[in-house]
C-alpha cells in the first residue's frame, strides 16, 4: 500500500515541483488548490502518470470549513494520510512599507500562511496519532514550507516576514509535541524561486542574483525544493526533527 501525501497549494509553482518528486517517488497525492479542477486538470494527469492516484482537495487553507471537507475527501479516498505538506501561501496583494501597511492585508496573509496550516497540522497529526495507535509500523511527517523571509527581513512585505517567521516556530512546537509519538516536523526554507509569485519582480532578482545576493548565481526552482522535501517525506531524515532545510543557494551566509 503506498504512502500518501497531502500538499497544499501543490497544483503549480514549488508546490507541484514537490508533487512531481513526491510522485516519483511513489507516494499517492492529495493536491489542494484554489483553482476550479478543470483549471488544473492537465497538471494533475501529469501527476498520474508518474504512477500515482491524485485526488483534487479544493479550497482555502484559511478556512476552517475548507480545511474540514479536505480531510474529509482524503479519509473518504484514501483512508490514510502519511506526509502534510504545508506549502500554501499568498503574498501581499499589494506590497506596501511598513508604516503604511494596512490591517486588511497582514489579516489575510496570515490567515493562509500561519492560521491556516497551524490548524491543518493539527488536524493531520491528531490523524497521524490515531494511525499510529492501529498501526505499529505507521510512517508519518510533517514539512512546513517557509521562506528566508523567517529570518531576512523585508520592510516592504512586513506581513510576509512575520507569517514566516510564525510558521518557523510552528515548526518546533509542533516537532516538540509531537516527539513522544515518532512523527517528525520539519522545516524547508526556500530562498529566492522562480515561481508565478516571483514573475513580478524577475528583473530585480536577476540583477541581484547577478550582482552576488547568492553563493550559487542562479534562481532556484521548484525542482530544487521538491527534491530536499521529498527526501524528508521518505524518511531519509528521521532523526532530525524540529530542523531547518535552507534551500537558498547560500543567500543567508553571513559573508564580508
């Protein structure tokens, strides 16, 4: 029986880079997405034909009621839930100082990338826990997709950075609670990739990345994110929970 894997925001951008690893590496998917399924149907056959059952989980994470009818189509589907991958995220809808950010838009980035896969952790390690008592040889985790923006600070996108930063600490909590029962929590920090999110400021990278902002010259890519998370998920890392996976190209070294 394979293992299955839940991932958010997973129908495009670093998510379906993860889905595309974690298919390759013979997990069965639940892909959630915003998107009506029509809109994501080719992405998701590409996902079967890497050899996996996929089933589409739409809605909102930063929906208590959205997050209910997902867990209720995987246990329906699937019976069984071994890895959740909280990569969901938005980013301001308007990129504003600080001083001059608004409360509507800290609210809704912080609903999707902190409130919601807060209570969807919790929702699938209270699951993950119940597996494990009827099943002695049950494998399970936990991979929060962050961002350099937990620890690098940009005062454009204040809400951003602290719902990073808030997911980082979700990471240990979690991790730390959830140590008695075997099931790891990590932690992948992406730095600069090139997704849908980033197009709007492609030149500004580029001139950036060329200059040295990164050890590695490059953009990273949704490839480069699904490799180290599904080397999490298939628990080549079982002893390290509670951990920090910089996949960043050396932007956050400290340099002279």
């Amino acid at each position: 029986m394979k293992q299955v894997a839940f991932i958010t925001g997973g129908s495009r951008g670093i998510g379906y880079g993860i889905a595309e690893h974690l298919a390759s590496a013979g997990f069965d998917l639940a892909i959630n997405g915003v998107r009506p399924e029509e809109a994501v149907h080719e992405a998701l056959e590409g996902l079967r034909n890497r050899g996996s059952d996929v089933i589409y989980c739409p809605g909102d994470i930063a929906s208590g009621q959205d997050r209910t009818a997902m867990m209720q189509r995987i246990v329906a589907h699937f019976g069984r839930l071994n890895v959740l991958v909280n990569n969901a995220g938005v980013a301001p809808k308007e990129r504003r100082d600080i001083l001059e950010a608004t409360e509507e838009s800290f609210e809704y980035v912080l609903s999707t990338n902190l409130q919601g896969a807060y209570f969807l952790t919790q929702a699938a390690a209270n699951w993950m826990i119940a597996q494990q008592k009827e099943q002695t040889d049950f494998w399970g985790c936990i991979i929060n997709v962050s961002s350099i923006s937990a620890t690098v600070a940009s005062v454009n996108r204040g809400e951003y950075c602290v719902a990073k930063a808030g997911l980082s600490m979700a990471t240990q909590l979690f991790a730390v609670r959830l140590g008695e029962y075997n099931i790891p929590v990590y932690e992948v920090r992406p730095g600069v990739i090139k997704t849908d999110m980033t197009a709007g400021v492609t030149a500004k990278y580029d001139a950036l990345i060329d200059s040295g902002l990164c050890v590695q010259k490059r953009w990273g890519f949704p490839d480069d994110v699904g490799k180290a998370v599904a080397a999490l998920a298939k628990g080549d890392f079982p002893y390290s929970t509670g951990q920090v996976i910089l996949v960043d190209g050396g932007l956050t070294i400290p340099r002279l």
